[in-house]
C-alpha cells in the first residue's frame, strides 16, 4: 500500500496484512478520518458468501491490517461508495446489482436503501448534505450493455425512490464509468472527471453538472493526460480541496479557489505544475 504526502510530496509504502483477501477485484475504497475502508466482493466468491466484504484500514497503526466488519446485506461488485455526513457507508448497485444499502459506522450495522430502477456498477456517487441528497452519476449496466446517461437522485431524509432527472442536451457527456466526481461545499455544481466512455476508451474530460439549471456542459479545461479510477481512488481534505488517485499512479489535486488541477508522480516528484 502506498500513502502519499501532498505537503511534503513524498511516498510512503506500508505492508498490509490481507488476510483471506486474496485480491481486490470487485472491490471499491472511501476514506474515511484515518481509514481505508474497502467493499465488495469478486465474482468467483459471488456463491460463497451471503453479502459483500466490508472491511478497514486504520492507518494511525504502526503496522496496519484489514479488520472486517459486518458483511453487506447483499453481494456488491465494484459497487459505488459514498461517506455521508461522516458516519454512513452508502453503498450502491455492483454488477448485475440493483439493491443498495448503508452503513453505519457508529451503530454498526447495515440498512438497506430503496433499489436502483437498473443495474449500474462502476458508477459515480456525489452527495449533497446541505439538501440531504446523493446523485448517482454514469455506472455500466449489463441489463443495457452501455453506460448510462441520465443522473438518479435520492433523497436521504424521504428514502422512498431513486428519482431520474434528465437532460435536454449533452446528456451523452455523463455516460462514463470509473470517473470520479466532486461538490465544493458552496457551488451549486458537481464535476465528473475521466473515466472509461462508451467505446471502452479513456477521457480527458471534465463535465460540469448545474443543480439549479439542472444543465450539462464539457468544463473549459481537459485533464492533462486521460484517465480512470478504477478503485474509485479519492480524498475529501477538507470539503474545498480534494485529491484523486487514478490507475496509473498520478494523484490530480483540485482546490475551490482556483480551479487548477496538478498531476503527481507517485514517486513524489511534479509531473505538472498546473492546469
């Protein structure tokens, strides 16, 4: 495992105790404080076991191991995570996946969320806390072997039904699976980036999603190189600032202030120094 500094831009690589994890396919991550906490399952353990694994690194430990929790309440490939209002783990749809659920971390236990309308798995989950929402953006579903393009909304306090909002124009932008999306605390936008398109190739895109005009558009800036996020690689810093891992060791850092992304070599060194 590796840990990277963005103040002091050095690389740390810590040793992790796996356990009976043999791999991390169909497995997604959310940090959380000072864990890691990973969910999912693999397809060849798909019949061996009732829910997904959900497990934690606390990486405060000097020699830090995954501790398993409570298993999910159903099976969760590459499923969409989500920390909401820092104590629930929303978990969403997975291959072949409608059911959701979330976590709670303080009461311990699982609860399950009103289901997806269709299968998405590798989708992009925002939340909304100051309206009490989440969206789910883009995802791949096996039911329509394509990614999706309208956006679903629920609403954390009603928990009734997954509301589909679509667009008038350049809906096709949002069709993407593992890109990963933010909300600055104070905006009234949500941004998608990279990801996996239709035609299974990796974008350079940054889309802009306008709440309040319920609008679409390509932002006016590119990502520097392509990429995709496959394990859904991200940090909150601090609700302003925050940080991507994609899936060839470049960390992009996103601030509110001024809408600059840097590339990070993962060996510590600036592969860019701005957008």
């Amino acid at each position: 495992m590796k840990i990277f500094d963005l103040e002091e831009e050095i690389c740390l690589e810590i040793k992790i105790i796996l356990r009976v994890l043999k791999s991390l396919d169909g497995i997604s991550q959310i940090p959380i404080l000072n864990s890691l906490f990973l969910c999912g399952i693999s397809e060849e353990n798909m019949n061996n076991t009732v829910g997904a694994f959900l497990s934690y690194i606390d990486l405060t430990k000097s020699n830090p191991s995954i501790e398993f929790l409570v298993n999910s309440i159903f099976p969760h490939i590459y499923p969409s995570l989500l920390s909401y209002k820092k104590d629930l783990i929303i978990v969403v749809g997975g291959k072949e996946q409608i059911e959701c659920e979330y976590y709670s971390i303080s009461d311990k236990r699982w609860k399950a969320l009103p289901d997806l309308n269709e299968d998405r798995y590798k989708g992009c989950l925002i939340g909304d806390e100051k309206n009490n929402c989440i969206y789910l953006f883009g995802g791949y579903s096996q039911l329509n072997n394509c990614n999706m393009e309208f956006i679903l909304k629920l609403n954390m306090l009603k928990m009734e039904r997954w509301e589909e909002i679509h667009l008038k124009n350049n809906e096709n932008l949002l069709a993407r699976n593992f890109s990963v999306g933010i909300k600055f605390e104070s905006s009234n936008k949500i941004y998608i980036f990279g990801g996996f398109n239709n035609d299974f190739k990796e974008t350079d895109d940054i889309v802009e999603y306008n709440i309040k005009d319920n609008s679409v558009s390509k932002y006016n800036e590119n990502m520097r190189k392509l990429c995709s996020f496959s394990m859904q690689g991200y940090s909150d810093l601090n609700k302003n600032h925050f940080a991507f891992y994609d899936n060839n060791n470049y960390i992009h850092t996103i601030t509110e202030n001024d809408f600059r992304i840097n590339l990070i070599l993962f060996d510590g060194s600036p592969k860019d120094k701005s957008l």
